[in-house]
C-alpha cells in the first residue's frame, strides 16, 4: 500500500525502479514532489526512518537524496535528483525528525532545504566546501605519506592495507 500511494502521489514524475541489493523498492520523484510524497506517505500512517544524500559523481553536478519510509508491512525508498545550486522543499514540517537529517545532507553535501534549519550541525560554520562530494580533495590524504611507499632498499613494498598472510605466494 505504501509503495502504491508514493507512486501515485509522484504523479507523472513517480517512477519504480527495482530495489538495491536489499530489495527494498525505490521510487525516483521530481524534487517539486518531494514534499508531496512524503507528506502522502505519513498520512497513510509512515514514518521516516532516514534521509541522506550521495553525490551522483561523474562530473554530473548532482545529489541524489534519499528517504528511507516505512511502515510496518513495507519499506520503501524515495530518490530526488538536486542539481548543485539547486534547493529542495524542507519536509520538516511533515517528519519532525526530517530536521536533523536535512541540516547533515545540506552540511556534507551542499544541499539546501527551502524551509528547514540552515544553522551548522556537525562541522564548524563556514565549512567550504561540502566534505562528501566527489570535487573536495581529502587535504589529509595529500599532505600524508602513503603507507607502504617504496622506500628503496630490499624491502618489498605492499599493497596498502593488505596483509602479509592475504598476499599471493
């Protein structure tokens, strides 16, 4: 039943794909009816159990962001596509709980909710650029010494965290 009225409160735009490797199914949205769907959703009796985002990569300058929506019989993931710039309706007003996870996706990944909490959650303020998208260079990675870089000598040098016994013989 949950599946059913996300897809139809998508409207045109809601569209089933399969499931990730879990299994559970996911619906691709439009982000003007993301807030449609959830609020959809919650009437029915579901509740929010996550919302994240990931960034698509590849030079495509996008974040997918994610609501894991559950009831008791069913689960089901609903996915928006927010090009970078761009904002998505808050759903705060719908999930009380969608407020900490909205402030954490804007925070890590640039994504801004047109409505919800825009104060810093987990990173100092003025924390540029966005720590999980694929364009920020892990600062640490470059001023650190890579682990088992060839040395010289008769050392072998191995793989970075692969241990002696995995390795082939």
């Amino acid at each position: 039943m949950l599946l059913d009225v996300v897809v139809l409160a998508g409207g045109l735009g809601g569209e089933e794909s399969l499931g990730d490797a879990t299994g559970v199914p996911c619906v691709d949205v439009e982000p003007t009816a993301w807030p449609v769907v959830l609020r959809a959703a919650h009437e029915v009796g579901a509740w929010l159990d996550w919302l994240g985002g990931v960034d698509d990569g590849g030079g495509a300058g996008a974040t997918r962001v994610v609501a894991l929506l559950q009831t008791e019989d069913e689960d089901v993931l609903v996915r928006t596509r927010v090009t970078d710039g761009g904002e998505l309706p808050s759903v705060r007003e719908v999930f009380e709980g969608a407020d900490w996870h909205e402030r954490e996706t804007a925070e890590m990944l640039g994504v801004r909710f047109a409505g919800g909490d825009a104060r810093p959650l987990l990173l100092p303020a003025g924390t540029t650029p966005p720590p999980l998208r694929r364009t920020t260079a892990l600062e640490r990675r470059l001023t650190t010494e890579w682990p088992g870089a060839r040395e010289g000598g008769r050392r072998r040098a191995r793989i970075p965290g692969v241990n002696r016994e995995w390795e082939p013989r």
